[in-house]
C-alpha cells in the first residue's frame, strides 16, 4: 500500500493478459491504461486488440490492469451513493460568476472522501501506481515493459519511465500533459483548450447550417452558442431524462462531445433540442459495475489529483482565476481554473516525480494541435522534459489523442512500426490526417472508447 513501508500492508492489483498467438515472435507486454485517472483499464487489452496490426499482435502480449484503488483492484469510495454529474464535479461557476456554490461542493465532497477512502487513500496517486506497474512487470517474468497510452496515461507513463529508466523497451504517449507542472495548473488549460477546440466544431456546423441551422459562419455558431448558454442560464429548458438542462449542463455537454470530431453530431441535437427545432436526444448515466462503489472513479480521480500536488488553498486565488478567464475563453465559463475539492485536502505524502531526460531514446510522442483536454502546450512540455529521450509526432487536427484508427495518420502508422520494429523517427514529424477510410463493420470505432456520452472523469 505504502512504498515508503514495503513490510507494511499489502493491496491487490487485477491485471489481464491476452497472450501473442506467436510466441515465436513475441518480444515481451504490451501495458495499457485508459487514462482518467479514474478510468478503469482491466478490460483495455480486448478493446484495443483490434486497433493494432498483425505485427504488433505477433510481438506482444497486451497487458491490462485496474490502477490502485480504482475496479477490481482493491476499490476506494467517497461514500457518495449517487453519480456525481458533470457539471457538478467539474466546477461550473454560477451564471454571474460566483463560485461559492462550488467551493460549498469542493468542501464537502472533499470532508466525504477523506472520511470514507480508508487509509489506502493517501497512497493513490500516480507516482505509487507507476511502482505498481512495476511490480506487475516482475510479476509477469518481463525485463522490461512497453506501454501505450493517452491523456492521464501519457502522465502516468513518463513518470514510470523517470522512476524505472532501465525497465523501459516502447514507450507511447498519445494526447500529452505538462508533466511538471501542477493538477491545477492543467486543469486551468482545459479553457483555452476547448475554447480553441470550439473553432473546429463551429467550422462543422457552418459547412451544415442548411440542414442544422446553428450558423452560417463559425463566427455565427460561436455566437448562437453564447448566447444559448446564456438563454438556459436564465431559463433552463427540460429534457425528459436528464431534467432540466442549464447553461452549464449544455457546457458540460459540449465539453464532453467534442473529444472526436465523429461525436459533433451529438452537440448539434442536443443544441436543436434545446432551440426547439430537434426531438429530445438520448441520456443515460454510466452503468454501475457489480461490488464497485457507484463513486469509485471520482474517488480515484481526486485522489490521485489531489494527492499528486497540492492545490492552492487561497478562494480568492481561484475567483481571481475564473474572472479572468470567463472574459477570455467563454465556452466553458471559467470552470477550467475554478476550485476543487483538493483545495481542502492534506498535503501529499511525497513530492511529485519532476519529469526529466535520463534515460535511453525509447519514447515517442503523438500529439493533435487542437486537443481540447491535453492542450498543445502541454505536449511541447512534456517534449522538453524528455530532451533526448524523446521523439514527438505532431497531427494537425482537434480530436482528444492522434493514435487514432478513425482519423488515421502518420501518426498511427510510425506507432505501429515502433512498437513492432522499435524504429523512432530520426526527428519530430509533422502531419495531416490520410483520407478517412471506409468503416469496419466489426470493428468498435475508436472514439466510442474514449468519450461516448458526457463522462464522470476528464481524460
């Protein structure tokens, strides 16, 4: 539970494996996470196994695994029975910009956690769940481990490639963070972020203004947008599954939906409904799974962010943030710099690992330009930080990650000769996306693994 205290107590770890049906091949694991944190990752070797091709099936055993604390893998709780919404645990501030409503939320969801999360708490954050991956590596008789993952996993993975540079064979990180900077710090960049990525949904809406009437323009549809936001502020509207739906609820709509361009038609219903030209779109809310605590990804997720670096404790830093930034970037409403509950929760137990060059070249980054989650500036950090280490491969495009079979590239290919020959580009590549290719009818497209409906963890 604690590495500081390797005699101590001990939690379990489920971990998967779908073996190579070449073990003539086979190089070693493949280990994936899909990213959160909070998002449980025992089930990613079946989901990503038709992503890869033949060569990279031959080499590799994929591996899966529930971080700490999180699924099958000794879960935690806040004690809250209930799904937290959207826009309620991502800090929406009030229509005139107070926030004292989500510090009254941060305060007690934070007192709830730490009542309830037991002493494996603490011990949830990224830095343990890196030696975790460790242990699952000599578990499995490996060497070494190659890892592939995006958002939250690009974190995850560098930091084990700081704490274990020797273990390490291919390493892919897809959608990057700043990896030395902190949880507050990347929260923030999420109002940049998805206000840039708003260009590329009102640009799709323009091209269809005859059939959707949003805008003939994207400077139209950026306005129609405000100022529905505005609209449901005042009055909301209700919807028969989801009640009534705010000005920060068709926020956190949006924001959930624009991860992939294949899911811009979602915020188009949803905007038609809302205007009254459009029949009431689908709500559900995330399936609970059997013995998992209906809140155990929220309890995950602030674990590991609050417990990774500690949040400012002053409010009126944060008020300070949201004015600014509900001026600049008025799509999401300033929730991006607003408070969290790790504005209330202990200091962690130990420094966040700082990011740095040590280490051989064995790790590439994917990045897109307009990523709304994992902003662009974020990714030539963590370039930076992994100096020589490192090679980055840049996309130009908007959706959340650019290891993307739906939106292929050259990116996705140069990923796929890595992780089968370990051939790195000799510099970083810069690339447009190929020419979308025909739909696989068996196959589940990507974009539904990773935001198919408005999601309870960020990344």
């Amino acid at each position: 539970m604690d590495y500081r205290a390797p005699a101590g107590r001990t939690i379990e770890i489920a971990v998967s494996r779908l073996a190579t049906a070449k073990p003539g091949l086979r190089r070693g694991i493949l280990l994936h996470n899909a990213g959160g944190p909070g998002a449980a990752s025992l089930n990613r070797p079946s989901t990503s196994v038709g992503l890869y091709p033949r060569d990279v099936l031959d080499r590799f055993d994929l591996i899966g695994f529930d971080p700490r604390g999180l699924g099958y893998s000794t879960p935690i709780t806040c004690g809250r029975t209930a799904q937290i919404t959207n826009e309620r645990l991502f800090p929406f501030p009030a229509p005139d910009g107070s926030i004292a409503d989500n510090v009254d939320f941060a305060r007690e969801l934070a007192r709830d956690c730490l009542a309830n999360g037991g002493a494996l708490l603490p011990h949830v954050t990224t830095a343990n769940t890196a030696r975790d991956m460790d242990r699952i590596r000599i578990a499995l008789g490996e060497r070494k481990l190659s890892y592939l993952s995006a958002s939250y996993g690009s974190y995850l993975g560098a930091v084990y490639a700081e704490l274990f540079p020797d273990r390490t064979d291919r390493i892919v990180l897809d959608a990057n963070v700043d990896p030395n900077v902190t949880w507050h710090e990347r929260w923030a960049s999420w109002d940049h972020g998805f206000d840039t990525r708003f260009g590329d949904f009102a640009a799709w809406a323009a091209e269809r203004h005859d059939t959707l009437g949003l805008g003939a323009t994207p400077a139209a549809v950026r306005r129609g947008y405000l100022d529905m936001v505005e609209r449901l502020d005042r009055s909301p509207v209700q919807h028969p599954g989801a009640g009534l739906v705010t000005g920060n609820l068709f926020r956190a709509i949006y924001q959930a939906y624009s991860y992939h361009t294949l899911q811009f038609p979602e915020v188009a219903a949803w905007w038609r409904f809302l205007a009254g030209t459009g029949p009431p779109p689908q709500w559900g809310e995330w399936p609970s799974t059997p013995g998992i605590p209906r809140d155990n990804d929220t309890a995950v997720l602030l674990a590991v962010t609050c417990g990774d670096s500690r949040a400012p404790r002053d409010i009126a830093h944060y008020r300070r943030e949201v004015t600014v930034n509900r001026a600049l970037f008025p799509i999401l409403g300033g929730m991006g710099t607003n408070i969290w509950p790790c504005a209330f929760w202990p200091d962690p137990v130990e420094p966040a690992v700082r990011i740095t060059d040590r280490g051989t070249t064995d790790i590439l980054l994917l990045q897109t330009t307009r990523d709304p989650a994992t902003p662009y500036p974020g990714a030539l950090s963590m370039r930076s930080a992994l100096g020589k280490r490192a090679r980055m491969i840049t996309v130009d495009g908007g959706n959340h990650g650019a290891y993307d079979p739906e939106a292929p590239s050259c990116a996705v290919t140069r990923a796929h000769d890595f992780l089968s020959t370990g051939a790195l580009p000799a510099r970083d590549l810069f690339c447009f996306h190929d020419p979308a290719p025909a739909q696989d009818g068996n196959r589940l497209p990507y974009a539904t693994l990773h935001a198919n409906r408005p999601r309870i963890g960020p990344f």
